[in-house]
C-alpha cells in the first residue's frame, strides 16, 4: 500500500511539473533561435552581439566595439530587420503615444505606441524608430516602456563613451 502511494505521488508530481518544464525548454529553444537569427544579423554587418534582450516578438541587440544597434520584430506581415550606425546618432529617446478613450464619463489614456527614436547628427536625415508596441499588432503592452527606457539609457551611454574616446579620453567605468 505504502509503494502504491508513493508511485502514484510520483505520477501526479510528474504531471504537474511536466506542463512548466515544456514551456520552459521551448522559451530556451525560442531565445536560442532568436539569438542565433540576431547574431546572423549583425555578421551581415560585419559586427557581434555584446548585450542583447528579448522580449515577446522582438529581439534588440548592440555591438558595442563597431557601435551598432540591431532590432529584429516579428509581424503579422512579416519580420522587420533594421540597424542603426550610433556614430551617426546624436541621441536616443523613448517615445510613448498615447490616445484618449471613453469609458461612461471617464476618460482614459490607452499607449498605442511604444518606440525607441534615433536622433541623427545630421538635421536633413530622418529619424529611425524601432517599434517595440503596437495597438494594431501587439494584443497588450507588456513590459516594452521599461525595455525602451533601459535600452535608450544603454544606447546614449554607448554613444557618450565612443563620443569621449573618438576625442581621446575614455571615462572611468563604474
């Protein structure tokens, strides 16, 4: 009686971890595909990947050493590839959109837009954006407003350090 229970303890406890395991070895498998599609990427432009996330149907990565940037998002229409030269970038911000809606009597305000703008050195270029959020695209804002304000802090310190060792003087890390 004793062994019977401890099977079928063994047996339950097995059924319910199984369902965590499988969803996290296919998020590995995902963030690994993802990673070596990224890496591809930045070979095609001559570069490698120092820091990288993922995050739902995107993936944003930097080179550090050749001072790129690269972006990859997967759409209903299609995936988006684009890379941004920082040499040529005078700042970057995060940049949230947002509408009004109704509700009764009550007013909300709803994103529909969560990007990272590239500001470029030169006034007669345009702007590059990286679309992190969508309303058409994206069914809810997950975490993609901290992931654009992480990556604008990352991306203008990279762009402040080879801007100060272009000039010869290279800042003491903290």
């Amino acid at each position: 009686m004793d062994t019977g229970s401890t099977i079928i303890g063994a047996i339950i406890l097995l059924a319910c971890i199984a369902p965590f395991f499988l969803i996290y070895v296919s998020r590995k498998r995902k963030e690994s595909l993802k990673l070596q599609i990224i890496k591809g990427f930045a070979q095609q432009n001559n570069c490698e990947i120092d820091d990288f996330e993922f995050d739902g149907d995107y993936t944003i990565a930097i080179d550090k050493n050749q001072n790129y940037i690269f972006f990859i998002k997967e759409t209903k229409n299609g995936v988006i590839n684009q890379f941004v030269d920082l040499s040529e970038i005078h700042f970057c911000r995060s940049v949230v959109s947002t509408r009004k809606v109704q509700n009764g009597n009550k007013y909300y305000d709803v994103i529909n837009r969560a990007e990272l703008c590239f500001v470029p050195k030169d006034k007669f270029r345009s702007e590059v954006r990286f679309n992190l959020f969508t309303d058409d695209e994206d069914m809810q804002i997950d975490n993609e407003l901290q992931v654009a304000e992480k990556w604008s802090q990352i991306i203008n310190n990279q762009i402040e350090v080879k801007a100060h060792s272009a000039r010869g003087f290279i800042p003491p890390s903290c």
